[in-house]
C-alpha cells in the first residue's frame, strides 16, 4: 500500500493490485494526454492528465466497494477497472475519438485489444484478473459496470470534480461522499437509496452546468475543428497508418503535425501552437437551422463535404472554413433506480429536474461554422446560404 497525494482527493490509497498495474506502459502513456483536450486555450490550468482521473476514479472506486462490502477478488476488478478505464483514448482525449469511432471502428471504451496481449495481460495475470472481465467492467458489460459506466458513475465523480478545479470553474461540484454513501446493488445492478436524490440531482445539474462553459466551450470547439483538419490532411498527404497515430501521446502526434510534408496540416498545427485560431463566422442553436437536415450530418466526412460548399459559395480556399456539428444532447433518462424502502422506481418519477435539465441540454446546443478573422463576413453569408440559417433577431447576436 502506498499514499499518493491528489489536490481534489487528498491521500488516495494504492492497493497492491494497483501499484502491480500503476507503471504499466499503457497507463504511463496516460500522463502525457491531456484530459480537457484543448481546453487549456481557454483556461490556462486545464493541463492534468488521464493518468490523474484515472487514480482519483480509482480512489472512488475502492471507497465505493469498501461500502457495498465486496468481496477482496471484486474490489480487485473493480479498482483495476476503474484505474485502467481510460487506456483506449487517443490523443487529446475526447478530440480524437471521431477518428477512432469513424476510421477505426471503435471507441476509447473498447479497450479489449489493449488488455489482452502484452504486458498489461501478463500484470493482469499476475493480479490473478481475467482481462476480459475487467473489459467487460470498462465497456458495460458486466454487473458491476455501472459503478465505473454508468449514470451516476465514480468515473463522472471524478472528472466533474477535476476538471472544475483545474479550469477554475465553480459549476462541477458534486457530492461524490454523499453518492458513494447512497449507492446500493440491486439484482437489476446498481441503485441509489432515496436519501441520495439531491447528490443525484447535483451530479446532474454540475453535468448540464459545465457543458458549454467547458466540454463545448467555443474556443475548444475552434481548436478541435482545426486540429480535424490538420489530422485529415496529414492522413490524407501521407497516407499514415491512423490506428499507429492513435497510440500516440499529445506530444508526438502534435510533432508530427506540426513536421507534416502537408501544407494545410502543418499550417493548422502552427496555428493551434501559437493560439492564432480561426473565428466564429455562424454560431447558431437549433432554433436557427433545420434540425432534421443536420442531425444525420455530424461525421467528420459530412462536415467537410459542407465546409467545401460553403467555402465555394464564399470564393474562398476550403480549408479556411470549418463546420462544427455537433451531435444532439440525449436526454438524460436515469438507469439508475431510486431505493424507496421495498419500492424501486426510476429516478426521473421523484425528480422534476430532469426534464428541466433535459431541454437545458437541447437548448445549448451549437453549430458553429469558423474561419480566418478577414473571411468572417463573406463566409458567414454563405454559410447563411448554404445552410439556410434563419437571420438573427438582436437578443440572438453574440460578441465574438
């Protein structure tokens, strides 16, 4: 057993199943990606790292299992679980899981391949774990998967906490005590008590609170864009192997952009490592364009396709425009359920909330057409166009 501080845990206990797995290449990568992405252009703090989440996820997991009383060999799948769930991202995190959902086929979750050759599976053995249990933890496949996969996770605990005191955001605070405390297993999985509703519906309002002051912040949404492109048109140049690119770090993958034979590539890199980004040219919700047009248009492919037209309509060069579509926000429908005395009913019948917090989600959503500052007139008139965006009324405009 060893002690490891952490700024939003404090002492986080590592157990000898822990410290067995801890200086595996797989989870070392993890200090050198970046757990906000690009987030740190807007809030210079947001530079933790995966490796960070992954021990304080790992540190709620095994407080949760002390609570629910599992047997050692559970509390064992769980914490290795809970502290190699990330090993699948790419890098940058979440910015290039378009290119591993659309190019590869798999997402971050998917993390069979990864623990089951090499050495994260001989140090799995060693734990006496079978790696694809401890996969079917990570990806939802397992009784036990909603206490790392889940609605009211330790891996949400978790990343809600960090990334509001590394952003200095004040919106993520969550009762993390009081949820571990109100978690129970149910034979349907894992449950909540009904003293835990108001933590529930904090976690909940931290999640919808923080989505466009940090997950989609503009700025990160700009530079998640660019990089795209940059990615697109090195692959495109040199035809590079993207799964080999995807094991890579922050840092080699941002090197090799930035060395790209490519032109466009390595323009854009220059542009990301400099902070001289493309502008808002249209930034609209859903009220302003064709909801159903776009909604089946957010892949990487279709974005392009429609940046091409736009930038043609414009009399511009196309990769000095950018379509950002987001996919629609999913309702927030609990599968957790709601312990009252013999009684188990869906947390979304004792909690009003939810459907408040559900329309809040819709209501933030953004599509966001970007370009070079001297283009953004011309562009966003065609954009205009091309997307049939309804014309602003005064309260709609935003400072850019």
């Amino acid at each position: 057993m060893k002690i490891v501080k952490d700024p939003v845990h404090g002492d986080v206990e590592v157990g000898e199943t822990a410290l067995t797995l801890l200086d595996s290449p797989v989870l070392q990568r993890l200090r050198h990606i970046r757990q906000l992405g690009f987030a740190h252009l807007v809030y210079p703090g947001a530079n933790h790292t995966r490796f960070e989440h992954s021990l304080g996820t790992m540190h709620l997991a095994a407080t949760l299992s002390r609570h629910l009383d599992l047997a050692p060999d559970e509390t064992d799948l769980v914490t290795a679980a809970a502290l190699l769930h990330d090993i699948g991202h790419g890098p940058f995190s979440h910015v290039s899981e378009a290119f591993m959902v659309e190019l590869l086929g798999w997402g971050h979750e998917e993390v069979e391949r990864l623990l089951a050759t090499g050495a994260t599976a001989a140090l799995l053995d060693t734990c006496g774990l079978d790696p694809a249990e401890v996969a079917a933890v990570i990806n939802g496949r397992h009784r036990y998967a909603g206490l790392i996969h889940g609605d009211l996770d330790v891996d949400r605990m978790d990343y809600l906490l960090r990334d509001a005191h590394y952003t200095g955001v004040p919106y993520g605070l969550v009762d993390a005590g009081r949820l571990v405390r109100s978690t129970v297993l149910t034979e349907n999985g894992v449950g909540l008590d009904f003293s835990g509703i108001n933590a529930a519906e904090s976690l909940l309002i931290a999640r919808t609170l923080m989505r466009p002051v940090v997950y989609y912040h503009h700025v990160s949404r700009i530079a998640t864009s660019m990089f795209h492109l940059a990615l697109l048109s090195h692959l495109e140049g040199t035809g590079e192997d993207v799964g080999a690119l995807m094991r890579m770090d922050d840092a080699a993958l941002f090197t090799r952009l930035l060395g790209s034979p490519d032109a466009v590539a390595a323009d854009l890199a220059a542009r990301l490592y400099t902070r001289r980004l493309y502008k808002r040219a249209a930034y609209v919700g859903r009220d302003r364009v064709n909801a159903a047009a776009v909604q089946g248009r957010t892949s990487m492919r279709d974005s392009r396709q429609i940046a091409r037209a736009i930038a043609e309509s414009a009399g511009v060069e196309p990769w000095t425009v950018l379509v950002d579509i987001p996919s629609f926000p999913t309702d927030m429908s609990m599968g957790v359920r709601v312990r009252d005395h013999h009684a188990l009913v869906g947390l979304e019948e004792v909690s009003p909330l939810l459907t408040t917090l559900n329309e809040t989600r819709r209501q933030q959503w953004r599509l966001g057409v970007y370009t070079v500052p001297d283009q953004r007139e011309a562009v966003e008139q065609a954009a205009t166009e091309v997307l049939h965006i309804k014309r602003p009324t005064q309260q709609d405009r935003l400072p850019i």
